[in-house]
C-alpha cells in the first residue's frame, strides 16, 4: 500500500512538471500580454519597461526556469492583472468552487440513489420509464443551455431565486462559505442545480443498471430465501454491493465537476475559480492561468488517488500493491 | 392448380444481417423516432442553402430596423420571421439551419478523424502489443483521467480561435475513447481462428490489421462513435459558448445562443431559447439512436 501511495505520488510529479511545460509553452505562443496591460497610449519605453517588471523580455527557457525555481518553493509567479501571488488569487476562489461543486454532487447522489434503485427495482413500471426517458434528457440537454433556461424561468419569470453571483458568506475555519445561511443558500441554488443536472442522469443510470445486475445474483436471492424483510435485502445487502462502483463514479465525477464548474460559473457569475481562469485566458494573465491549470491538475489526481484507496477498502478483493501502474 | 410457393417472411428466420439489424432496430418505437428526427435534421443542416428563408452571412440582406423581433414578425419585404430575429435583424430560423450545419460538421468531422486515429491506434496496440501497447494505452490512461473540458479548453486557450483549431482540439480530447474500445475488441478478435487463417495465408500484417481487424472490430467503435459525436456537439456549443470556439463569423448553435445571453434577462428570450431546442433535439435524436444501436449490436445482449 505504502509503495503504491509512493509509486503514484511520484507519478504525480511527472504529470505536474509535463503539464506546466505544455502549457507554459503554448501560452508563450499565444498573444503578447503586454499589449493587455499597458495602457493603449504608451509608448515603446514604457512598454519595454512594463515587460521588464513582469519578466516577458526574457527567452522563454530562462521565463520558464524562473518559473520552475519558484514553483519548487511553492510560487507559481505573480498575477499580471492582480499583481499578486497567482496562487493566492486561485485560494481565495476555491472555497467558491468547492462548495458548489459538493451541493450539486449532494444534490445529485440524494436524488439520483434513489431514483436509480427505484428504476431498478421495478424496470417495468410508467414511473421507471419516466425516470430513465428524464435521465436521457438530462444526458443531452447542455449544460450552458439549461443554467440558461433556469435563470429565465426561476429568476426572470418566477423570481424566486437571485439569478447570477454570490450571496453573503459565513466565515467557518477561515473560510469563506455562503452555503451555510439562507441567504447564501438562495444563491447556490440554481447554479449547484444546473451543475449537477449532468451527474444526476449519470448516477440513475448507473445505479440501475447495478441494481438490475446484482438483484439477479445469488446472494440475492440466498438473502430472499433467509426470509429477510424486503427492506434487509435492498437496504443493506444490495446497496452495500451497488455502493463499491458508485463511490468509484462519483468520486471521479468530483472532479469533473470542478472543472465543469467553468461553465457553471461563467453563466452565473459565481466568482470561483472556474470564473478566474475563463477571465485569464481572455487576459492572457498566464501566472493565473498556469497556476490554476496545476492546481486542479493536482487536485485531479488527488481524488482519484483517494477513490483507488477507498475501493480498496470497500472491496477486500482489491489488492492495490498487485495492480501494476 | 399448382400452389404457388408462399415466400420466406421474414419471421421464418430466412434474414440477410443487414434485415435483422434493421428489425432490431426498429423494436424501439422511441429510437425509431430518433432516428426520423436525426435525418430530418441532417438533411435540413445538408439543404441549408435551399431551405434557409434567408442567408445569414449575406449581411446586405439584412436589416438592422428588423433587429430583435419576436416570433412571427414580419420584416418590410413581407418575409415571416416565425422565430424572431436576433440582435443583427438575422432570420432566427434561417441562422439556426445554418448554425446547425456548422455545428454537425464540426461534431461530425472531429468524430471521424478521431475514430480513424483512434481506432488505429487502438488495434495496433492490440496487434503489436508490447512496449507500443504499453506507451499509447498510458497515454490514453492519462488523458482520460482528465475531464474533456479542461483538455479542451487549455487547448483553445493556446491555439486560438477558428474551427479548424476546434476540431484539432475535439479530437485531441476524443481519440482516446476510440483507442480504448478498439484495443478490447481487437483483442478479443485477435485469437479468433479467422485472424490465424489469414496468417497462415501469409499476409501481411498491415493487410491483417486492415481488413480483418480493424472492420470485425467496428460494432463497438460504432457505439462509441454516436455517442462522442454528440459530446463532440455539446462541447463545441459548449466552448463556443465561453468565447473559446469558433468564430463570429460563422456562428455554430452554441454561439448563437450565447449571442442571445446579453437579450435574456429583458425577456427576449427566442434568440437564445430556440437555437438551443435545435442543439436539444440534434443531441438527444443522436443519443436515443446510440441507446438503442448499443443494445442491438451488443453480443451480450444477443437474442
């Protein structure tokens, strides 16, 4: 276990240092971020200096030298537009991000469990099909398409809800959650709806398809024969079956919805990360963007490191130091 | 009197493939109508020129006193807008059969090339084997381990607009789907008796990989095929959407529909609701035909 923690750490680093390279490279390509900065008017001396103070007259090997040295220490480099250190801007986002990415994955698993067991335990039933023929919906509708469509019904027509940014926060441990009071919550709302709408079709029709193939199963049915309530058998011993593949799946779609919230963001004017790094591309602010690029990176194989170890305690077959990667 | 033989119906089992196949299909009243809805819609997206009222790239025809009318104004020279005109005075109707169009190539196209990398690359991984397996089917690891959207969009952001530059970045995010599901099968092909028999026949391997591989292991990138095509149109509405796809130029569904965001909250609705109905309905007829290929030409499920 200890070694593969290791093996995959360092495999970590590897990915991390690849992605900065691609990207510092490919940004270095892409637009003169001076010509963002400097105000229209200014003349070449004053741009040459601007470029100066940022370090943009270095070669690219030297930039991006400079950039590793101070990524070892833990500086991804200074914001161009916020002129601050570009992973302190990317912080003071998480928690933003992070909370709404935890409602829509609460808001997808209660309602998608459920759903999915129900579709499954009883395939042929009006109710079933409704579920399944709303998840192929919800498959296809696009995501942008449907925050849209919320905010014209929920806050242009109905107005019960606000519809873009952020509502007041509640400070816990040095965070800044708007979660938390009612307020906030209004806030959260639509966007956390919008973002999990994805995931809720994806966990119905995964719990199904579990639940349609494990019911068939011998222990199943040995549970049944024991005499066992309807609710023993569904409640304990199926769920704890289906529970192995769907942790994997929502754990991973953790992910996806943090990068996902991009979208999200950017339609409702949440101010998250996924709304900086959107902002920083169009201002060429690369320090931010490059810095948020490794950050989610990082985080990505965090999580993903997180659900192999959980699988393995969920499913003693699983041996994690016999999987050679 | 001689009775005249009766001919074999087709419930007698006397079936060429193809006519199962399509029997199959048709089971699903619901794929069937997918399936209607989705030539309905690439023939409307193909015939664009002859069936647009309008075209929205000729900007002399348009009129800018014609800007955001709602459905079914009338413009001066007696033409019916039956879905409102957006910010510029363009017919909505004939700029979502246009956009459409764009959208569909762009799905499509991106979908084909990545099917051909991917599936290449995928049986040859199957067929090689060893340290060239090893390396393309880490990569593929990797790169799905990552959501298609941050790939795709620290992809746009270096190389800029255009949609050539989309369609480079959709099948740089889709080629590993394909490569994945043509390995499996492929190996699973691989030792079958056909593939020994061509061996000993003695052809060559690029022979082998081909035209006995690569088509036996076509069902399954077929399935795969139709879903990513309408991923492919989601992400690129997607990305057009933030500003990061295709040009204004040539506005795709998603673009038009971000055009019609800034008219939203006044309650000029129709310029962004109706684009996205069409982007709606071209997914969803494409995925209701996905459903239902996969369950016809999964073996597993054989009847």
């Amino acid at each position: 276990m200890f070694v593969y923690v290791l093996r995959r750490l360092s495999q970590t680093a590897l990915v991390l240092a690849i992605t900065s390279l691609l990207v510092f490279g490919g940004l270095y390509l892409v637009g003169d971020p001076v010509e963002i900065l400097v105000n229209p008017s200014a003349d070449q001396i004053e741009k040459e200096r601007a470029a100066a103070a940022l370090g943009l007259d270095k070669p690219i090997h030297e930039q991006y030298l400079t950039f590793v040295k101070g990524a070892l220490t833990g500086n991804l480099g200074n914001s161009f537009v916020y002129a601050r250190p570009a992973l302190q801007v990317i912080f003071e986002r998480m928690p933003a991000t992070l909370e709404l990415a935890f409602l829509a994955m609460l808001i997808a698993v209660t309602i998608g469990i459920p759903l999915g067991l129900y579709a499954g335990l009883r395939p042929g039933s009006p109710v079933s099909k409704a579920i399944m023929a709303g998840s192929i919906l919800g498959f296809s509708l696009p995501t942008f398409w449907v925050g849209l469509i919320l905010i014209i019904v929920f806050a242009v027509q109905l107005g019960w809800l606000p519809s873009t940014g952020r509502g007041p926060t509640t400070e816990v441990l040095g965070l800044q959650l708007s979660i938390l009071n009612v307020e906030g919550l209004k806030y959260a709302l639509l966007p956390a709806i919008n973002l999990a709408l994805f995931k809720l079709s994806l966990i119905i029709r995964l719990t199904r398809a579990q639940v349609r193939e494990q019911s068939l199963l011998d222990y199943i049915k040995f549970a049944r024969a024991k005499g066992l309530s309807n609710r023993r058998v569904i409640g304990v011993h199926l769920l704890k079956n289906i529970m192995i593949p769907l942790v994997t799946v929502i754990g991973l779609e953790l992910g996806s919805v943090i990068a996902f919230a991009v979208v999200t963001e950017t339609i409702f004017a949440w101010p998250g990360m996924g709304k900086l790094v959107i902002d920083s591309i169009f201002q060429l602010d690369r320090p931010v963007v490059v810095a948020y690029l490794l950050v989610v990176v990082f985080m990505f194989i965090l999580i993903n490191l997180v659900v192999d170890l959980l699988y393995s305690i969920l499913d003693p077959r699983v041996r994690l130091a016999d999987v050679r990667s | 009197m001689s009775v005249l033989p009766t001919p074999p119906s087709p419930a007698d089992g006397v079936q060429t493939p193809w006519g199962r196949f399509a029997s199959q299909f048709a089971e699903s009243r619901l794929a069937m109508a997918g399936l209607v809805l989705l030539v309905v819609i690439v023939l409307t997206a193909l015939l664009a020129p002859w069936i647009a009222p309008q075209d929205p790239y000729d900007l002399t025809k348009l009129d800018l006193l014609d800007a955001r009318q709602p459905p079914g104004a009338q413009s001066m020279d007696g033409l019916t807008y039956w879905l409102g005109t957006d910010g510029q005075g363009r017919d909505m109707l004939s700029a979502i059969i246009y956009g459409m169009r764009v959208s569909l190539e762009v799905g499509v196209l991106s979908g084909v090339i990545a099917l051909s990398i991917g599936s290449v690359l995928g049986v040859l991984a199957a067929y090689l084997g060893g340290r060239f397996e090893q390396v393309v089917m880490r990569i593929v690891d990797i790169q799905l381990g990552f959501p298609a959207i941050l790939v795709a969009l620290i992809l746009l952001a270096v190389l800029g607009k255009g949609i050539d530059k989309i369609i480079i970045a959709l099948v740089t995010v889709q080629w590993a789907y394909y490569a994945r599901t043509a390995r499996s099968a492929a190996l699973v092909e691989r030792h079958k008796e056909y593939i020994e028999a061509a061996r000993s026949l003695g052809l060559s391997g690029a022979r082998i990989v081909l035209r006995h591989l690569l088509p036996n292991a076509l069902p399954p990138l077929i399935v795969v095929g139709t879903v990513q095509v309408a991923h492919a149109i989601a992400l690129e509405a997607t990305l057009s959407f933030l500003g990061l796809g295709l040009p204004p130029t040539e506005p795709s569904l998603g673009l038009l529909i971000s055009n019609g965001y800034e008219y939203l909250m006044s309650g000029k609705y129709w310029i962004s609701v109706y684009p996205g109905i069409a982007l709606l309905l071209t997914i969803l007829a494409i995925n209701l035909v996905g459903d239902q290929l996969r369950d016809v030409l999964n073996p597993r499920l054989a009847r």
